[in-house]
C-alpha cells in the first residue's frame, strides 16, 4: 500500500516505525472481501440476465417466426385477391355480353312480333303453314332472350359474390399486415432488451473486478510491508538485547575494575608496618552497590508494560488485546522479572514452568524483562491465541 512510508533513517535506540500495523492488513482483507462478495452479486445478476437474454432471445425467434407467417398469409391472401380480381373482370366481361346478346334477341323478338299483327289479325291466318312457322320462329327467339337475360343476371350475382370475397380478402390482408407489423417490433424490442441489459450489466462486472484486482494487490503489498515492519521489530529488538548485554557487560567490568582497585588499596604496602595507607590513585570509578534483584535483574512494571503494548502487533494483535494482558500478568507476577512462585517454581513476568524454558528466547531470561515478554507472547499465541483467549481461560480455572 502505497500510503505506508518507512522513514529511511532513525535513531539507534527508537523503534522501527511507519510500517502498516495487523489491523491495517485486516482492514485491506477486509476491503477485498466486501468487493469480491460484491462481484459475486453482480456475477450472480449478470447470470441470470444471461438465462433472461436466452428467454428474450427465445421469445425473438418466435416473433420473428410470427412475422414470416404472417408475412406467408399476406402473400397468399395477396394472391387470392389477384385470382378474383382476374375472376371478376371475367364475370363483369361475360355479363356484358350476354346483356348485349339478350338485347339483341329482345329486338329481333320485338321485330318478328310486331310484323306478324297483320297476320294474327286474320283468323285464316292462324291456319297459315307460314305463319305458324312464324309463331314458333318468335317463340324461339323469346326463349333465348330470356335464357340470356337469366345468364346475365346468373353472371351479375356471381360478380357481386366475387367482389364481396374481394372486400373479405383485402380486409383479411389489411390485418395480417397489423399483425405482422406488431410481431415484427416486438422482435426488435425484445432483442434491443437483451442487448441492452447484458451490455450494461457486464460493464459493472467489469468495473468490480479490476476494483477487485487493485484490491488484492493492495491486500498483498500491505501484508508484505507488515512483514518487514516484523522483521525489522525483531531486528530493532536484537539490537536492543545486544546492547543491554554489552552495556550489561561493560558495567560487570566496571565493577569488576572497581572492586579490584579496592583490594588492592586495602592491601598493606611494604615497608609501611603494615599500615594501611591511602590509595596513591584513587579508583575511577567507585564502588557500585550490588544490585537486589539476582543477576543484575530489573524490576520494570512499566517498562515491560511499555514493551508488550509495543510488541502486540508483531504477533498479529491490536491494541484492544493489551487491557486482557494488563490483568493476566498483573494476577500473576505483577510485571516483575523476579517474580517466583514459592510452590510450582514458576518464574519471571509470565511464570514459565520450568522457568529454564524462556531461555529458548534468550541467555538472558533471568534478568532481562523484554526476554521473558517475548516468552510470553509467543506461548499465549500458541496456546490461547490472543491474551484475552488467555485472561479468559485465567478467569475460568485460576492458571493459563
């Protein structure tokens, strides 16, 4: 994470700092969770827009399917009307002519009656062998005028049937045509709808999962600086122990000089009668009061206390868990290095038993508060988990 700098120089004796702390990296865990839950939504709604883009798709197909019969109906019903327009225009031309026929023998009837008057005026007409062929020939005239006229009307009422199928067919085209028309949009609505939704739908997806991305590496560069920050904890701490010692050492060999150059002051010099005179020089350094603590130990509360708050992080915990490690070892040994349980033997700030165990730390366990922190934090991380997993376990049974 680029926000975490690490300062490149600092002061020998102050602790490592500006690396991302445990809840910096939970938080980056945290934060990636949250968008790879949110991806999984909308992955999950891009899914089922999908199985809806096959339904619409489905649906399209069969509007678009809808349309071609419709389209097949109107081509038929077009062509009906063509064979009965070709039909009447044959009925309107055969009526026509038998109009014309039927009048023509409506006036040769006319004529051949109108000359034979004169004839059935006479009663010895009647007996005439002429004009009896004249009667039949009217006759006969008359009968195929009215045949005529019938085939005339016959063809007038088949014209006005045809032109009433005529009227039927173009309505029945006028509404295959709507129906195509509406089939036809609502196949291109449905597709513009899927379309539409995957289209907006994967752009989100798209958008969580490069989030998502930057997210992991975050999570990744923030645990790696954590790490570093670890090491340089346990390096920074190193350091420490190895100056305490040397310090430790310098002072042993201090006192060492000092007490040496008291003996040697006290011893009689020759020639003296065995007096004993002052010091021709002085020691430097004088005499240092033995310490109380065994070993040079130092009883520190708050400086171990100081020290443990500083160390959670390194094994993963906030500061939230020092308040339950305050009162375990406050019940226990009062944050004292020396602290000795008179009964198990148990010794030191987190009582180990055998107490020779913290040496797994460091030679100095006996003497050295921060040896016996470093102890204790790694035995409650890996047999309680937390210090409040251990103050919990304390307050149950009365030990941990």
């Amino acid at each position: 994470m680029s926000g975490f700098a690490v300062s490149p120089a600092q002061a020998d004796d102050a602790p490592p700092s500006g690396y991302p702390s445990w809840q910096d990296v939970e938080n980056a865990k945290q934060n990636a969770s949250a968008t790879a839950a949110e991806v999984d939504k909308i992955n999950a709604l891009l899914a089922n827009l999908q199985d809806s883009a096959v339904s619409l798709g489905n649906a399209a197909i069969q509007a678009l399917s809808e349309y071609s019969a419709a389209k097949a109906e109107l081509a038929a019903a077009s062509t009906r009307v063509e064979v009965l327009n070709g039909q009447l225009q044959q009925a309107d031309a055969a009526s026509q002519q038998l109009k014309k026929e039927a009048g023509a023998l409506a006036a040769q009837s006319y004529k051949a009656g109108s000359s034979s008057l004169g004839i059935f005026s006479a009663i010895d007409a009647i007996q005439s062998t002429d004009s009896l062929r004249r009667l039949d020939l009217v006759n006969i005239v008359t009968q195929n005028a009215a045949d005529l006229y019938a085939k005339a009307e016959s063809a007038r009422k088949a014209t006005a049937s045809l032109q009433a199928q005529q009227k039927q067919a173009e309505a029945e085209r006028s509404r295959l045509s709507e129906a195509a028309q509406r089939s036809s949009d609502a196949a291109a609505a449905a597709q513009k709808a899927v379309e539409d939704q995957v289209a907006g739908t994967k752009t989100q997806s798209d958008t969580l999962n490069a989030q998502l991305a930057s997210l992991n590496n975050t999570v990744l560069d923030t645990t790696q600086k954590y790490q570093q920050g670890v090491e340089a904890q346990r390096e920074y701490e190193q350091a420490q122990q190895a100056k305490a010692a040397a310090a430790a050492k310098a002072q042993a060999e201090a006192d060492a000089r000092a007490a040496q150059a008291a003996r040697d002051a006290a011893k009689p010099q020759p020639g003296t009668g065995g007096g004993t005179p002052p010091p021709v020089n002085p020691p430097t350094n004088p005499p240092v009061t033995p310490p109380t603590n065994p070993g040079g130990a130092v009883n520190n509360p708050a400086g171990a206390q100081a020290f443990a708050s500083a160390n959670l992080g390194t094994f993963g915990w906030g500061q939230d868990q020092f308040g339950c490690l305050l009162q375990l070892w406050n019940r226990e040994s009062n944050w004292l290095t020396t602290a000795t349980n008179p009964s198990s033997g148990a010794y030191g700030i987190p009582q180990s038993l055998p107490a020779g165990k913290m040496a797994s730390i460091g030679a100095d366990w006996l003497t050295n508060y921060q040896t016996q922190v470093i102890w204790g934090l790694n035995y409650i991380k890996g047999r309680y988990g937390s210090p409040c997993g251990a103050w919990a376990h304390s307050q149950s049974v009365g030990w941990y």
